[in-house]
C-alpha cells in the first residue's frame, strides 16, 4: 500500500482507479462499469491502493483488468476524492478510461458489474463523492467547441 505523509493529517493513503466507459454492443450509446464489493456492499468505480512505489495509472489500470477483466485506454485524468478511511486521509486519482477487450468473472473483490448509461449509473452509485465523476467524464468525452 502506498501512502503519503501530510503536514496536518499524517499518513494518506494512496489509490487509484478508472471511471470505465465504453459504447454498447446493442444500441452503441454510452455505458459506464459500476462494481459491486461485497465486502462493503456498495457500487463504485473500479479502484484500490497503489502498491509500493507503482505509478498511479498503471495502478488504476491494474485495478480496472483485476476487478473488471477488461483491459483500458486511458485518457484525461478526472478530479481525485479525498475521504477517511478506517480513520486515515485516503486519495483516489481517477482517469477517464474505454474499456476495449476483456470478459468479466466474479472474484474475492467484485462479485457483480453493471453497465449503465451515465444518468443511471449516476443514480446506482452508493457514494454520492462518486456521481460527480460522471459528469467530469460526459466533460471529455464532448468534442472540442
């Protein structure tokens, strides 16, 4: 796990993940991947802690193949959150990122995902800190004006 020392509140914790999008199979429009942790119970983004000394986009990519299966491009990074965790200041970069290849299968971290259009997805997200990186998504997915 990696972690940062700040001034005011000891160690952050470090994570990373991906707001993971792609067009649907079936209508083409926009689906974003929500999972499910049953350990917590909740729908988020594909995240987790940085290992010692990793890039936080290549964590975040290893988060998304590890709770997904699916491998992604990234692209723009979005804003971070910042929370407690467990009582410790904890970090989450986030990168706008298309999935392009994998199948997903249950594991010990995620026993379900959805892929839903961005309002619904929006509206499925336990925490409402994680509704506001939908929108900073829909914001780089927009062509240029």
């Amino acid at each position: 796990m990696r972690t940062t020392r700040t001034a005011r509140s000891g160690l952050t914790v470090e994570a990373a993940g991906c707001v993971l999008w792609r067009r649907s199979p079936v209508t083409a429009e926009l689906e974003l991947c929500l999972v499910h942790r049953p350990k917590y119970d909740d729908w988020s983004w594909p995240k987790g802690k940085l290992k010692r000394g990793e890039d936080a986009l290549a964590g975040a990519l290893r988060e998304v193949a590890e709770e997904t299966g699916y491998t992604a491009v990234p692209a723009a990074e979005l804003p971070s959150t910042r929370y407690l965790a467990n009582g410790r200041p904890k970090r989450v970069r986030y990168w706008a990122a298309e999935a392009v290849s994998g199948t997903f299968a249950p594991n010990d971290e995620v026993d379900r995902v959805l892929w839903l259009p961005p309002d619904a997805a929006r509206r499925h997200l336990t925490s409402p800190m994680d509704a506001g990186l939908v929108d900073a998504l829909l914001d780089t997915l927009r062509p240029a004006r």
